[in-house]
C-alpha cells in the first residue's frame, strides 16, 4: 500500500495542474475547515512517528509546542538529509515538491505557524528550484500566501539553503544557522517547542513526516493509525543502497520482513553480482551495523521485520534501529574495519567541535581504525576503541556523539573477529578481505 | 517583587538550600570542597557560557521531589537547573568520575605537553583538572594538531595549540567590549579561535580573555617569559581608573611588578568588586601600570584556590566544605593539587609569603 508515493509517476506530477488531478490539495481544503486543535488531535491519533530519525511522536511534540500570547510560532521543515545512506526526502522533493508543500501549509495551520521554512541541505543545489516553482503555483492557485481561501489565515514558506554540514541536520543547528549563525548545536533546554528560531515556539520536523500528514488528514488519523503493526503506523520511505541489485528508493509497509525487502523481486531483488550478504545498516550510518544472521532473524530466532519494533528487538546488544530508513547493505567482499573507519571520518569530519568528547573522540576513533585497517594495529586498539567510543556516548551536546560511537561499537559488537584478524594478519589484510565468516550463518546459540 | 523560593538539593549526601533557579553547579559550590565539579568552560560571569568542556558532568540519581526518576544520561552540572528534592551525586559517582576521566583524557588529546615552557603554568586549569583525573600516560600515539603562535594585537598572543575550545573569551569579548573582532572558525577538531584575517584585538577591555582562559592559549605578551608565576608574589592593589574599577592583583618580585591581572575568587573567576560587579580589568591597568608607583597596594593576596601560587603555604586552601563532610566523602578532604613544597627552596624557607610587610624585596629570595 502506497500513501505517499503512489502517484509518484504519473506525468508531470511535479506541477501543480497534474498533483491537483490525482486530488492534491484535497486535504487542505478539508484541514482548513477543521480547528488546529483538531488537526493535532488526528495527527495524535494517526501514531505517526517522526521520520528524521528518532522515531518521536509527532503528534505528542506538536502539542507540546508552547502558545504564548502575541508570540509568532514557526515551522521549520528539516531538509538537511545528510544522514549518510539516507536519500528519501530528496526523492520526495524532488518529485512531489507539492505533496510535501500541502503538507507543510496543513502543519503550518494546525501549529499556527505564519510564517514556515525548509532548511535543505546546500548539496542539494537543484531541489529549492523545484520547490519554489511548488511554492509559487500554490501561491498563484491560492493554497498559500494571505488569507488562504478566505480563512484568514496567512501562510508563507521560504526555503533556506543551507551550506553544506551534517550537524545543521540536528534540530538545533539548524535553528542556528537559520539565524544565520554557525551551526552549533544549543544546549538543551530550553526546547524548541519553547524557544527555538528567534526564540520563539518551534517545531522541527522532517520532510517525510511533513508529507505523511497529507494522507492523514484525506484518509483520517484513526484510518491511518490501522495501517502497520504495533506502533509502527502509516508507511515508511527506506532509501536502500549498497550492494544491491536494485538499489532505490521504495515505499514499505511496516509488515515486510527484512529478507523479502532485500531479496524480494519487488524490492531489491536480492544482493548483485550473485554474492552473499554479509551485515546491514538498516537505518542510516549513525544507527548499529548487524551482520547477516542477526538482520534476518531476530535473537530469539524470530523473523526480524521493517517496522520501528522488530529492528530494535534485542536492544543494541542484538538489535538496530529503523532510524532514518538509510538501508545499507554490505556484501561479502566489504571490510567491516574499512567500512567502520570511513564512518569514523565521517564524525570526525562533521562534529561542530564544541564539546570536548566528540571534538577529541570521533578523530582518535578515526586515527586508531586507520592503523588497524593499514595493518599498525594492535589488539589494545581494539580495547581502546572500546574505551573511546564508552566515553563519548551520552556525555556530549548533541547526539552526533552519540551516533559517532554507535557505529564503532556495533562493528567491534558483532564483527570483533574481523578487527582480530587485521591486527594478527597485518600483510594479509592488505591483500584482501576477511570474507563473509560466520555472519551469514544461522544463528545457533539463542541468547537473550 | 515576588519572593524567590528556596529550594533543597541534595549532592553527594549533602543537602544545601538554593533559590529556585539556582543550576546544579553553583549549589555544589555552595556545599564547596571537592563536591564541585571541576569547570572549564563555565564562567559565571559570562552570559552563555557553559556546557561545552564536559568535565563538569554529574548523575542525577532524584530528579525532583516531584518527579523522583533519575536522569538517563549524565549532565551537564553547569547548565541544569536544580529542582526541589533533586539527588545529585558528583563525587560519589563511578561513572562520573569515569566520565570526568574520559574528559580529561579527550582535552589533553591535543594539548600539547608544554608546561615547562608555558606562562600558564601554575595557574592552569587543565593541569589541575590532569592532577586530579588524569592518568599518568596518554594513550595516543597520534601527532598533535598544531598551529603557529598568532600576535592578536600589541599585548595578546594566542597559542591556539593550548587551546581547548570552551568558548569563554569569545563570551568575554562579546559581552566586555563594544564589538567583537575573534571567534571561531572551521569546525570539529580544526575548529579554532582566530580573528580571521590577522586582526587585532584591542578594545579597551580586552585583555580579560587573559583572565578567563583556563589554560595558557591567550597570554600576556608583557609578562611572557618573564617569571614563573611562582616565583612572583600576588600583592592586591588599586588606583584610581576612570574606566574600571582599578581593583587588581599585582604580581610582584621584589618592587617589580611583573603582571597586572583581575583578582580572582576561589574558583578561578575575576573576583566580585567592591562595587558589587566583576572586576574586569581594563587594557590600561593590565598592560601599562607596570610600577609599583601606580599602585596603591593592599597587602598580600589570599590565594584560596588551590595553587602553586601560595608557594607550600596553604593556609586558606581549598574552600573546605561548609557543611559536615558525610561518612562517603570522608577521606576524600579536599587536597593540594599541587605538592610543590620545594619550589619554595627558592624562597626564605622559613618565612611565610603573606608575613612579610608590605610588597615582597628581592632580598626575601634567594
Ligand atoms: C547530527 C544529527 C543530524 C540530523 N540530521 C537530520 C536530517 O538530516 N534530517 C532530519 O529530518 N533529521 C535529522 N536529525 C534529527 C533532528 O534533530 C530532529 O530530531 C528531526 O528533524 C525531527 O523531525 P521528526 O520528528 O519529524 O523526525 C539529525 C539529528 C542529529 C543529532
Ligand atoms: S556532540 Fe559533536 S556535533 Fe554535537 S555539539 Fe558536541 S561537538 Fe558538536
Ligand atoms: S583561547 Fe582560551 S579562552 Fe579562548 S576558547 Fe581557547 S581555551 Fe578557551
Ligand atoms: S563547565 Fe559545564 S560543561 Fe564545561
């Protein structure tokens, strides 16, 4: 079932006059003649779970947003999308600006946000062209701009180029650096939904969660919230890539296991090159890697699913996370220590540099991978990542700390192995790979 | 105006009452002694300042009467404010310490191990904070980042090698001078404190990023190399400034005076003034009244932070805890960072410092 990409390939779907056809705008009509409260009251009810990244319900952070009198609230549309392997709001954007654009004005209506912007990531240098050209139809057809079909609400979105850093992505950050200043991360509290732009109530949310109210309100929270299992509802974009045959971006349905979205024949038609999947980042680099055996199955040997639930079963001891919906999939000839440290210099070249752990930490968990990966590696090393990596997470600013150390634990988690091998095998692992192992094995012993 | 509401907080078994508002690091400081956590970026005085070192971090383990569950994570002392019936446990905690350890370990990552030669010795922060929770090796074994000594203006330089980001002059010279021409550029661990294009820096009150930086990045380029603070002796003096409130520490050897800077209070940060402000100094006092006839002086300093300033005479050391240490925090009385009785063979060594009248002679040095 598609709710959000189901007319994603109808001809010229990017402009107004095709979106309209196919009953764009509908569900601004219908909003507009709802109260706010109740537009909140059926995001509430939908379960619908922010889709940047941590899973909060929506529904719960817009009525946590504070409504002091003659104070402006804003909405600001989080379009920073540099979670490495994450590539679903681009699509979204770049193909339905105007589902996205209709879901922003409905959000801005029922938060009361008159004035909303769309923070988009500088390397997206194409898609604010296509998003304004969005912008200045629903203006020129009265979806937007004064007194919206004589409601008297006033609404104006204004894209904001950003220039290019991962941290801006944090809801903070970006708040900054939409100011105008640099993109460091505040230190919380206060809240957005407190203070945020100018200090004023705001609310941050992600492209894909912005668009999803759109089928919400058409179809109803209480119809939405059916869709899915447990408290996965709706539907989720992934973006997959890697060593796949048909990488992309696809819409899912929160009740597909994992092996059918890998090596189903409408999805990624299984891994390319006839090799075996080795390990999986399931939701964006920031979130744990799990090798073959743990992605399929559960712990407990249970069919692990595509919904928020089943990829964190098992906590990190066992578990992942369906973070951003970056799905990363390695094959059998990928170095999981060459894989780690490239994500290490990721961190370590995108932390702003304002709390000591992550501005220290994330460039020695580079440099130590880099001598295990070139073969200078000692088996303290492996310790000593350990060591880094405990000592960032939790005590930073932001959780860019969090998400540097979670890849590194997660790779000497499930693949310790493999960092072994390179330390003992210094000439060998220049030469090749460590190969596939056991990882692809079933799972024999069953722990908890 | 309404009447604040006090509040009680409990830190490391010991329960002070704070007014509402109060963050969890000024209570600790209240209680005093060792249940402070250390600070290197926090500044009192210094709107915004705060959060970024780490090192500071504590365990809620009773958020609030109220809301007894504890806090998942580790906070950030200096920027969290107290509640009624708060827990709190600093020094008690394993995995503070662990945390403060872990901290210190990522400052001194890139610091570079240059004491000997740096002005800031003695009086350093991150060497009392490396004193206390450092180990005695470093684990890296990576080449540090360094950057070359930069003149910002006719009395500061910056050794951004020493630096470690917590911020506080950038504060100081927003929120001390008319405009600010230095920040920080680049991000992550190239991030560094620059003024861009080689500018200088020397609005009126500008020399207090001296004052405020906790380790020996800004210096005074009219007393570098000069002394060992050590070997000078803090005399607190005054004169009669049309721009600040001309109440300073001079650092004497003999009738010499070596450095002016602003007092400071026990925990490292410019004094209160008798005027009830801090006592921010101005570019004239600090870098131009270099006789002691420009001063009227008071008499010797009390150094009651922890210091090798005061030479192996503590007799106002660390603030002691003003309540009655419990039995978990017995046996860890605050301490001497520094044990550096010896220096002393430089001076009389029967004579205490603050004992001798007026401004110290060379002849009381060897
Ligand atoms: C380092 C970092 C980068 C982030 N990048 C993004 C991003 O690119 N896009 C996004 O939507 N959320 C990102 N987030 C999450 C946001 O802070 C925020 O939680 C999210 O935009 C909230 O929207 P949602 O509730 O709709 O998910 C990032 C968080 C961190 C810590
Ligand atoms: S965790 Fe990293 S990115 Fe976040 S505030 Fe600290 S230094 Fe900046
Ligand atoms: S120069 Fe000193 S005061 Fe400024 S950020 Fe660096 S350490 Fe802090
Ligand atoms: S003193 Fe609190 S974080 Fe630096």
């Amino acid at each position: 079932m598609k709710l959000l990409l189901e007319n994603a390939h109808v001809e010229g779907i990017r402009y107004y006059e095709a979106y309209r056809k196919t009953g764009g705008y509908r569900a601004l009509e219908k909003a507009l003649k709802m109260t706010p409260e109740e537009l909140v009251e059926e995001v509430k009810k939908s379960g619908l779970r922010g889709r940047g990244g941590a899973g909060f319900p929506t529904g719960l952070k817009w009525s946590f947003l504070a409504k002091p009198e003659g104070v402006p609230r804003h909405l600001v549309v989080n379009a920073d999308e540099s979670e490495p392997g994450t590539f679903k709001d681009r699509y979204l954007m770049e193909f339905l600006p105007h589902l996205f654009i209709e879901g922003m004005i409905i959000s801005s209506f029922a938060l009361g946000s008159n004035v909303s912007y769309v923070y988009i990531r500088g390397e997206y240098a194409w898609i604010p062209d296509i998003l304004e050209q969005a912008i200045a139809e629903a203006k020129a057809n009265g979806w937007l701009g004064k007194n919206i079909l004589g409601t008297g609400f006033d609404c104006e979105i204004y894209v904001h180029r950003g220039a290019g850093a991962y941290i801006c992505g944090e809801e903070t950050a970006l708040i900054e650096s939409l100011e105008g200043k640099r993109g460091n991360p505040r230190i919380k509290p206060p809240f957005p939904a407190i203070q945020g732009v100018w200090m004023r109530p705001t609310v941050v949310n992600n492209v894909e969660t912005i668009a999803a109210v759109v089928p919400i309100i058409n179809m109803g929270g209480e119809e939405y919230g059916k869709i899915g299992v447990g408290r996965s509802t709706g539907t989720k974009l992934m973006s997959a890539c890697g060593n796949l045959k048909r990488p992309g971006v696809y819409e899912i349905p929160f009740d597909l296991s994992v092996e059918e979205f890998i090596f189903g024949d409408e999805w990624c038609q299984g891994i390319a090159n006839g090799k075996k999947l080795k390990a999986c980042i399931p939701g964006g680099s920031s979130v744990p890697i799990l090798p073959a055996n743990l992605l399929l199955k559960t712990a407990k040997g249970e069919t692990r699913y595509m919904n928020y639930e089943s990829l964190s079963d098992g906590g990190f001891q066992t578990g992942s996370m369906l973070g951003s919906g970056g799905f990363i999939v390695l094959d059998e000839d990928q170095c999981v220590v060459r894989h780690t440290m490239t994500l290490a210099h990721f961190y370590m070249h995108e932390s702003c540099g304002q709390c000591s752990p992550c501005r220290e930490g994330t460039g020695w968990m580079y440099r130590v991978l880099k001598n295990i990966e070139n073969g200078k590696g000692k088996m303290e090393d492996i310790y000593l990542l350990w060591d880094i990596q405990r000592r960032i997470e939790g005590n930073t600013i932001c959780p860019l700390g969090d998400a540097a150390a979670w890849p590194v634990a997660a790779a000497i988690r499930h693949f310790r192995d493999e960092f072994e091998w390179h330390v003992l095998n210094p000439e060998e692992s220049q030469t090749r790979n460590f190969g596939l192992a056991h990882y692809a094995n079933p799972l024999e012993v069953v722990s908890a | 105006m309404a009447e604040v509401q006090n509040i009680k907080v409990t830190i490391d078994n010991i329960t002070v009452e704070v007014p509402m508002g109060t963050t969890i690091l000024e209570a600790a400081r209240k209680v005093g002694g060792e249940v402070a956590p250390p600070t290197m970026c926090y500044y009192s005085h210094l709107k915004g300042s705060g959060g970024k070192c780490r090192t500071c971090l504590v365990e809620v383990s009773k958020g609030s009467e109220k809301d007894p569950r504890p806090m998942p994570k580790l906070v950030a002392s200096c920027r969290t404010g107290a509640m009624d019936g708060m827990e709190v446990k600093s020094m008690t905690s394993e995995k503070v310490i662990d945390a403060r350890n872990g901290v210190t370990e990522f400052l001194l990552l890139n610091h570079p191990l240059d004491c000997p030669v740096c002005d800031q010795a003695g009086e350093c922060h991150l060497q009392d904070l490396s004193y206390e929770n450092g180990t005695e090796a470093t684990r890296t074994t990576f080449e540090r980042r360094t950057f070359e000594p930069e003149d910002i203006g006719p009395n500061i330089q910056l050794h951004m090698n020493r630096c470690i980001m917590c911020f506080r002059c950038v504060f100081a010279a927003e929120q001390l001078t008319d405009y600010r021409e230095h920040g920080i550029l680049d991000r992550g661990e190239h991030a560094r404190i620059s003024t861009c294009i080689s500018k200088s820096l020397d609005h009126d009150f500008i020399g207090n990023v001296i004052d405020v930086c906790p380790v020996g990045a800004l210096t005074d380029k009219t007393f570098r190399f000069k002394q060992r603070v050590w070997f000078t002796k803090p005399m607190d003096a005054h004169c009669a400034c049309t721009k600040c409130s001309g109440e300073v520490r001079l650092w004497m050897r003999g009738d010499e005076v070596y450095r002016v800077t602003a007092r400071k209070d026990e925990w490292g940060e410019v004094a209160i003034a008798s005027n009830g402000k801090p006592g921010w100094i101005c570019n004239e006092c600090r870098f131009e009244k270099k006789k002691a006839s420009d001063w009227v002086i008071e008499g010797p300093s009390n150094i009651s932070r922890h210091s090798v300033i005061s030479q192996g005479h503590y007799n106002k050391t660390v603030h002691e805890p003003q309540i009655g240490l419990l039995a978990e925090v017995i046996g860890k009385q605050p301490i001497m960072k520094m044990d550096i009785h010896d220096v002393s063979d430089v001076n009389k060594p029967n004579v205490h410092l603050s004992q001798i009248d007026g401004p110290a002679h060379s002849e009381d040095f060897k």
